[in-house]
C-alpha cells in the first residue's frame, strides 16, 4: 500500500508541475477579449512568441514585453503559434487548471494513504508488542544494560583470560538474545518515527551491533584493549539510540 501510495504522489506531482507551467501559457486560440487584462488592456508577453525571417535572418514575431494586440494576435495566429508566454495569470485564461487540482487531489490522496498505513503499522506494531521483553524499547534497554553490566564485570575481573573469555561469551550472547527483538519491530518503529526516523535510528543501532561483534573478534583474537574500546562505542551509540526513539 505504501508503495502504491508513493507513485501516486509522484505520478500526481508530474502532472501538477506540468499543467502548472501552462497556467502563463495561454492558448492563441482564445478569443481576443479573452486575451485581455481585467482593465480591458492587452496582455505583455513574458518571453517571444513566433518566427518570421527579415532579410534571411529569423527573429521573434512579439518579443518579451510587447502587448498582445488584436494585430500580433493574428499575425501569430497566421505563423500556427499556438501558446504565448504572459506576465499576467488567470484563471479564465488557464485550461488545463483541472489537471493541476486533479494532480493536488492525488498528492493528497496518496498522503492520506501513507498515514493511514503508519497508523495501522503502529496497532500492529503494538499488538505484536504485548509479549513480555518484546518491544523495541525493552529490546534496546536490555541491550543497554548488558553492555553496562558487561563493561562492570570486566573492571572486577583481574586475570586477563578471564576478561577476554567474559567479553567472547557476553557479547555473543548479546547479539543472539536482543537483537532480533529490536529487528522485529521494524513495522511499529516505521509507523511511529516515520522512514527518516526509523533510519536515523537503525544508524545507531546498526553501528552499535557492529562495534559488538568487533569486541567479540577482538577478545577472541586476544586484543583486550580493542575489545574494551569496543564496548564503550557500543554504549554511547546505544545511548544514542535510545534518545533518537524517544
């Protein structure tokens, strides 16, 4: 449904942006009083209009600025110049001002549909969430506090093969237990921070996770220092996380 609304809003757009342009445009084809300002004076061209060749060379039959007169009316008429470019709009003037609003009704249309999506994706979001520990938030707090947790036990443990081994089976499990809880509420996460929202947070978290599995290879490798450093990335980007969700 989201995707349906997006091209909606886009096909909608192009055509709005399209049938704008023409509301300076008028059509020669109008009659002359329709050519008229509200003053009864003529029109001023906002750019040329025709072509006629003087001595070999082609110049514009009205140039930017000239009124529209009765006479250069018709000698465009003659030339099949079918649009002029003018300063002054109009409605009356504006034929194709039914594509425009069909073109703003889509736009809104497809707007009306993306929030309703959002909406039916937080209740799902939130019916999937009535499980214990299921909610993103828990999900990230759990996360939160086993680093925390982990980053403590590692300043109380002095032997150096202990702290490695502790960050080795911590942080795997980690990863396996609150990751995909987080990851599964994607849909209500959408619904509730919107695309751009949703991104600037999976930044974090996604970099976040990464600096996990780092401490992981670094301990099991033997790097304490990395995988200390490690840890303590983890948990600034998930402090960040968090505050992007609220």
């Amino acid at each position: 449904m989201r995707a349906i609304a997006w091209v909606l809003i886009i096909v909608s757009l192009v055509f709005a942006i399209v049938s704008a342009v023409t509301a300076y445009t008028p059509s020669t084809a109008l009659p002359d009083e329709r050519l008229r300002r509200s003053d009864g004076a003529p029109l001023t061209l906002g750019a040329p209009a025709g072509k006629r060749t003087v001595e070999g060379k082609v110049e514009p039959i009205g140039k930017p600025d000239d009124p529209l007169t009765p006479e250069l009316l018709a000698e465009l008429r003659a030339t099949e110049q079918r649009r002029v470019r003018v300063k002054e709009f109009s409605f009356a003037r504006w034929s194709e001002w039914w594509i425009f609003a069909l073109g703003c009704a889509g736009m809104l249309g497809g707007a009306m549909l993306i929030r309703r999506e959002n909406a039916r994706l937080v209740v799902v979001g939130a019916e999937g969430q009535n499980a214990p520990g299921q909610s993103a938030e828990s999900a990230l707090r759990s996360l939160h506090d086993a680093v925390s947790d982990l980053r403590r036990e590692l300043s109380g443990t002095t032997s150096p093969d202990a702290r490695l081994q502790l960050v080795v089976d911590r942080a795997e499990r980690m990863t396996s237990e609150h990751v995909p809880p987080f990851l599964a509420a994607r849909p209500a996460l959408v619904g509730r921070l919107g695309l751009a929202g949703y991104a600037q947070l999976m930044d974090r978290f996604a970099a976040a996770e990464r600096q996990l599995n780092r401490a992981w290879s670094a301990a099991a490798d033997g790097y304490e220092e990395e995988a200390v450093e490690c840890l303590e990335n983890a948990s600034v980007l998930l402090e960040e996380a968090e505050q992007r969700m609220r």
